[in-house]
C-alpha cells in the first residue's frame, strides 16, 4: 500500500477549498469580510441603536462577532467534514483528522485577514488598544486549540448521528448569546459572569476583546490552563479517528 502524503492531501483541500469558495460567489472573498461586517450591522441596530446604547458599542460588536464567526465556522464545517469528503474517506485508507484540520486552515485564513480588516477599522476611530505579541499568540493558540479539539470529537461522532449535524448549528446559535458576543460579560453582575464563564467560549471572547480593545494583557497562567485542559479532548479525537478510520466510511451515506 503506497504511504499518503498528508503533507500534499493536507495542500491539496487547503486550495481546492479555497478555489472553490472564491468561485462560488461573485464577490469571492469580499464576502469574507462583508459578512461579519453585514451581522455587526444588524446586531448593533437591533440591541444597540434601538436601545439607545452607546455608539462604542459597535466596536464590542466588531470583535465579538468577527471572531464568533471564525469560532462556529470551524466548528460547524469541521464537524461536517468528513461528511463532505466522504468519496475520499471511501476510496483512501487516509486518517480522518486530515478533513477537519483543511477546514481550520480555510477559515483559519479567512479570519486573517478579516482580522486585519478589524484592527485597521479600530486603529482609524483611535479605539485600537493592542495589548502585545505575547498576548495575542497566546489568544490565538487557545481559539485554535479549543475549536479544533471541538471540530475533531464532532465529526468523529456526527458519521454515527448524523442528526447532531441540525443540534450543533443550533446549538451554536444559542451559544453566540451566552458567550458574551453581543453583551460584555465584563459588564454583567458577578452572579451571571460565574455562571457563563463555565463557557469556554465566553473566556476567548472577552480575551479577543482584551487584546484588541483594552489593552490588556492576558494571564498567561490561565490561559496555558486552558488550554492543556484541551489537549487531553484533541488528543483523544485524534485516537479514536484513527481506530475507527476503517468504521467510518461505512456509515457515510
């Protein structure tokens, strides 16, 4: 049997991906940033603008947003990634993970650039606040990290359920208010901020935020906590995609 190469596979989907977004659409990767930007807008004038909230409230909403969608994008395709890619699955003895690891990379790219996009908005209205390198990478690894560790346990399970597939798009619906994308959780009572910080996505919301608007740095030895909590979830996805490659493709229908 000829050894894969997950080096070119991994490349391979990486731009098949990307062509095929660019392609899907006339506007191609002006959607990139234009929809994060289209859900701020509607946001901020449904909770904000209606409600008389203060006009730097666009800026919470710009971060949060931004980055909730580069969170759910990853775990939503992630999840439903080998589904996706069921014909290669059925015709290579490849191990799994490759799929949901090409879709971190897609919309891990994307959200680099709307990023950019971010930080030159916040820099022009001079609310720019970086709090440094350090931080961000730190940042940056957790989200990758978690949202990964999530993407990987999903779509090993979504082959077996495949009805999980409508609960996690909900799910994360539901999860985007209790994360702290459209309200601080900063600013909430203490009572309701130890309840929603059992989210871990709430910690990379307020962290995103910390970073880019209040300069803050962040507490490395919480956030190396954090992340080694994910390590033991990824690590097992990862064992139990392997040990069940075989499995797998049998119940792609």
């Amino acid at each position: 049997m000829n050894k894969i190469d997950y080096s070119g596979l991994t490349t391979y989907l990486f731009w098949s991906e990307m062509r095929s977004d660019l392609n899907r659409y006339l506007l191609g990767p002006i959607w990139w940033v234009l929809e994060p930007c289209l859900y701020v807008a509607v946001f901020y004038f449904a909770f904000a603008h209606l409600r008389g909230g203060a006009g730097e409230h666009v800026f919470l909403l710009l971060c949060g947003i931004s980055v909730w969608h580069w969170i759910t994008s990853v775990i939503n395709q992630g999840a439903n990634s080998l589904i996706k890619k069921k014909g290669i699955l059925k015709s290579f003895s490849v191990h799994p993970i490759i799929f949901p690891l090409s879709t971190l990379l897609v919309h891990t790219f994307k959200f680099a650039i709307v990023l950019v996009c971010v930080m030159v908005v916040l820099w022009i209205n001079d609310v720019f606040n970086f709090a440094g390198i350090p931080s961000f990478l730190l940042w940056i690894l957790a989200c990758v990290l978690v949202c990964f560790s999530y993407a990987v346990n999903l779509s090993l399970i979504i082959p077996f359920a495949p009805d999980l597939q409508l609960i996690i798009s909900r799910a994360m619906m539901l999860l985007m208010f209790l994360s702290g994308v459209i309200f601080p959780i900063d600013n909430m009572s203490p009572t309701v901020q130890e309840f929603l910080f059992w989210n871990p996505f709430a910690h990379l919301i307020e962290s995103g935020r910390k970073v880019m608007l209040y300069g803050e740095s962040l507490d490395a030895v919480f956030m190396l906590i954090f992340i080694f909590i994910h390590i033991p979830l990824l690590l097992l996805g990862f064992f139990l995609l392997g040990k069940l490659r075989g499995e797998i493709p049998k119940r792609l229908v």
